[in-house]
C-alpha cells in the first residue's frame, strides 16, 4: 500500500511539474480533448455525397424513435445488420466520433445541438423525412384525449406554445432554470402523469431534480398537477398501454404504425425532420 | 513480515511497479497529457459536468438512491432468504412440509434462473402495471429484495449445512423442539458464517442497482447518463460513475476483509 502511494505521489509530482514547464511554452501537440479534435481523416472510402450513399452503410440511430424505422428502410433488407440501435443519442454519436458507424439518423433539432457543440460533425443537407410530433394515449382513452386536444388548441391560441417554442429555439439550454416553470403540484382534481425520455434537446432535459424542455412546458401549461417519468425511449409504448402514465410526451413523431397501438392528440410540433449526422471530413456537398 | 519487507532494497513486486509507472507515464507524455491544453480542457470539461448548475449534485442524489434501494433490498432479501433456507433445510432434515417446500425451491429456482434486469421490467410493467401512485423506487426494492432474496437464501443454506450435525443431534437429545434447536443452536452459528457473503451479496446488489434507470429511476449510473445529455459528453460522467461505485465497493469489501478476521479470531477463542 505504502509504495503504490509512493507511485501515485511521484507520478503526481512529475505531472504538476510538467504541467508548469509546458505552462509558458507554446506546445502543440495534438489535445485530449475529444470535442476539439477533429477525428482522423478517413482516405480509404470515399465522401458522402448524398443520402443514398449512406444505403450501404454501417447507421447508428436511438432505439424505438423513426430515426430506426428510417435507418431500417434506407438499408433495406440485404443490409439491415449494418443498424446499430442504441439508448441514448450520447452513445450513438460516439460511436459516429470513434468511426464505428458512418452516420446516425435522428432529429433535426436534438442534431442541430450536437453539431453546435460537438467539432467536426455535420448535418446532411438533404433531410430524410418531415413528419409531426403529437402526445400518444392509450388507445380508447377518448375522454383524456379530447381534453388535452382542447388544451393544445387553447394554448396554441393565445400563443403560450409559440412562447415556449421560442424560449428554446432562441436561447441557451443552460439558461433555463427548471425552478421557473410551475408544475401546479398543489392543484386539486387529480394528477396527470407522463412518460418521457430526458436526453431529447431541446424537448425534455433532465436538470438537477427537475425537467426543462419544451415538451415539459407545454405539458406543465396543459396539466393541472403534472408528475414526468423519466424512462427510456422504447419503454414508452409499454408504459402508456399498461396505464402506468396517462400519456408519453417525448417528441413522439406520429405513424401509421404507432397509430395501431395508440392513440394521437393533434399535432404540436409540424414539419419537425429527421437527418443524418455525419463526421464533416466524411461529407461533401 | 512488513518489518523484512521495508528493510529491503527492492523486491520483485517493487520492480513491477516501477516499471508499470515508467510505462504509463511514457504513454501519458506521449499522448499529450502534460500540455498545459490538455489540463485546461480536463479542467472546463470537469466544471461542465459536474460543478455547472450544481450538476454534482445530480451524481449525490443518484447515489442517495443506489443505497436506498441496495440497503432495503438487502433487508428484504435477508429476511425472505433466511425463511426460504430454513424451509429447504427443514424439509431435507425430516420436518414434513412439502408444499411449502416446493413453493421454496420453485422460488428459488426462478429467480436465479433469470437475469434481474428481466424480473425488474416484469416487476414495473406487468406485475404492478397498473400502480401508478406507487413510488417506482419501491418497485425495484421488491425486485431487486426477491432476486437477493434468492441468492441469499442458498447463502444460508450453505452456511446451515456447515454446521456439524451433532449441534442439531445434541440440542434434540437435550429434548429441544426441532424449530428451538433450529433458532436457537444451528441459525446463530450459521449466521456467524455466512456475514461475509451477505456483505459481499450487498456489494454485488449495488453494482446489480445500476439497471433500474431502465424503469425511470434516477440511480447513480443514470444520473451520469442524465449529465451525458446534457453536456454532450461520454467519458468524463461514465468514467465518474464508474469511479464512485469502485470507491463504495472497496471501502465495503475491507470492511469485510476486517469482519472475516474478526470472526475468525472470536471463533478462536
């Protein structure tokens, strides 16, 4: 015990030491940083040029969202074991920095964050689908939906919704503080509980104890006492079919698909796209 | 024994060491570890995730329910596990309760026979599918309690049939009832051996925790994911985590190295 201490103190000396010799010096040596590095050039393959070169391709995308059903039809059947799903976006646009897939298909608006903040990624110009974000219920459960659908067209009226989908198209996420948005917790009359996956930028982030996005706000405008659980993306379905939420919330884009299993409010967000982030030394107009 | 050991100049071990530290430190200064760049960077990406808005915070809270949860699962798994092994034990020792017995073994057999992660999303999503004021923090204590409860109970059974059966023949000759000899000879010897494993059950419960952000708790390796989305980070939140747990699970085990040498040295005496 005492010599690995020995070690450590002495591997602790040498780097604080180092770390002041290059202090002054102007070293450019490559940096840890994994956002500032731009990952190495890839020479063996040619560019991207164009959505249909990424139709055989190795495709990352979040498990259960459209960006898989999207990445699915754009491999189609001889190449669908070149998907990857994962849980988080996090893990698939690692897994696009580190090379192990060429592009990940997801959300325009989540996206357009990461590339903000991540070096040397891109978004393809040519988006891969436009479709609808709307709330899913449970099917038959008509009386919770016809009322969220009047809330909506009431908010959408006297213009809270534009005020939200201002506040985050606009501003910095890091701004935001969670403590402001009320949540009418003490309400009477019951409580309207809802199922969301808090990785979604800007639609529904975990901060601190609390959620911001726009999805919570527009929730918290609608609810009377609004309680979120935080689950994973897939689970969703299953939650609001089992009852366990009274509705998912999650920038939940609307298909003929899911329409079998549940039901849609009316549509909130409209044109929202999927797209293919890709690295930018990868891609070629 | 350390006495010798610091009298020497150098052993085998010291050379590894040395050579293992000279072999890491070529690689860091390869890498560009020593550049002041790379430690400013270590530095504003550590104060993003984790000092920004209070975002440590968010890893305590985690943690505050990684214990919660790995604390009373371990109290339901003791005392389901101490049940479940006496029934087993009893039965094989001549008591007649086959019902019950079968019960015990179908328990245990399901629920070590399938992954956890499995029983967890059973437990939230079919089982109590329809308990939604139900804290879902209690839903995986049940869950993660059973499954110890399980692995405990062939604990105990181990540490029962440790003991040597002339305890149990000479509490009965003494004209002690089977269940007083049981409670009163055999389950506080048994108990004295198997603290170790429980304490290492413990352990494994708290890594085997890190799952419940499946069913929307925010443990401690959720809470870590929660920061990935914000920042946009991988290593730093995982690598946090993953140092967290390994701090927890060292502290715990000395703690049992010690309690083994404790109760080996009463039995002793």
């Amino acid at each position: 015990m005492k010599k690995l201490l020995l070690a450590v103190l002495v591997l602790a000396v040498i780097g604080v030491g180092s770390y002041y010799y290059f202090c002054d010096k102007d070293v450019k040596t490559f940096s840890l940083d994994v956002n500032a590095k731009s990952p190495a050039p890839i020479q063996t393959q040619a560019k991207l040029k164009n959505i249909d070169n990424l139709k055989n391709q190795k495709l990352a995308a979040q498990r259960g969202t459209v960006g898989q059903y999207i990445a699915e039809d754009l491999l189609g059947e001889e190449n669908k074991n070149l998907l990857t799903t994962f849980e988080k976006y996090v893990d698939a646009i690692s897994a696009l920095r580190q090379q192990k897939v060429r592009a990940v298909v997801m959300d325009e608006m989540p996206a357009k964050r990461f590339v903000n903040d991540v070096k040397g990624l891109v978004i393809m110009k040519q988006e891969l689908s436009v479709e609808n974000y709307a709330i899913g219920f449970k099917k038959g459960n008509a009386e919770l939906l016809n009322r969220v659908n009047q809330a909506l067209k009431d908010i959408k009226a006297d213009g809270t919704l534009n005020k939200i989908f201002e506040k985050y198209y606009n501003g910095d996420l890091d701004k935001i503080n969670p403590a402001e948005i009320d949540f009418n917790l003490n309400a009477t009359g019951g409580k309207l509980v809802i199922g969301t996956e808090a990785g979604f930028a800007p639609y529904e982030l975990r901060v601190g104890e609390s959620y911001i996005g726009i999805d919570v706000e527009m929730c918290a405008a609608i609810a009377k006492a609004l309680v979120i659980e935080n689950m994973n993306f897939d689970a969703l379905p299953m939650a609001v079919s089992t009852g366990k939420v009274d509705m998912i919330c999650a920038g939940i884009t609307v298909t003929d698909e899911r329409k079998q299993n549940m039901d849609f409010s009316d549509d909130y967000v409209e044109g929202a796209k999927q797209v293919a982030v890709v690295l930018a030394d990868d891609y070629e107009e | 024994m350390t006495m010798r050991n610091s009298n020497n100049k150098f052993s085998r071990g010291d050379y590894f060491l040395w050579a293992f530290a000279v072999i890491i430190l070529v690689l860091l200064f390869q890498s560009g570890f020593f550049t002041a760049e790379a430690w400013q960077d270590f530095g504003r990406r550590f104060y993003q995730n984790f000092v920004y808005q209070e975002r440590y915070m968010m890893l305590v809270n985690g943690l505050r329910s990684t214990i919660f949860m790995t604390s009373f699962a371990t109290l339901i798994g003791l005392v389901v596990g101490v049940i479940v092994s006496v029934i087993r034990v009893a039965h094989e020792g001549g008591v007649h309760i086959p019902v019950l017995n079968a019960i015990a073994n179908c328990y245990v057999a399901a629920l070590r026979g399938t992954p956890v992660m499995v029983q967890l999303l059973i437990w939230n999503f079919t089982v109590f599918a329809s308990a939604r004021d139900l804290n879902t923090q209690y839903i995986a204590i049940l869950a993660f309690g059973l499954n110890s409860g399980a692995y405990i109970a062939e604990i105990f059974r181990g540490g029962i049939g440790s003991i040597d059966r002339g305890q149990m023949e000479a509490a009965r000759s003494l004209g002690l009832s089977y269940g007083t000899s049981m409670r009163f000879v055999i389950l506080p010897q048994a108990i004295r051996n198997v603290i170790p494993m429980l304490f290492n059950e413990f352990i494994v419960l708290l890594k085997e925790t890190s799952v419940a952000g499946y069913i929307g708790i925010d443990d401690l390796t959720r809470a870590g994911q929660n920061i990935q989305a914000l920042t946009m980070e991988h290593s730093q939140p995982l690598l946090m985590v993953a140092l967290i747990y390994l701090v927890i699970v060292m502290f715990l085990s000395s703690l049992v190295r010690r309690l083994e040498k404790y109760l080996s040295r009463s039995k002793r005496g």
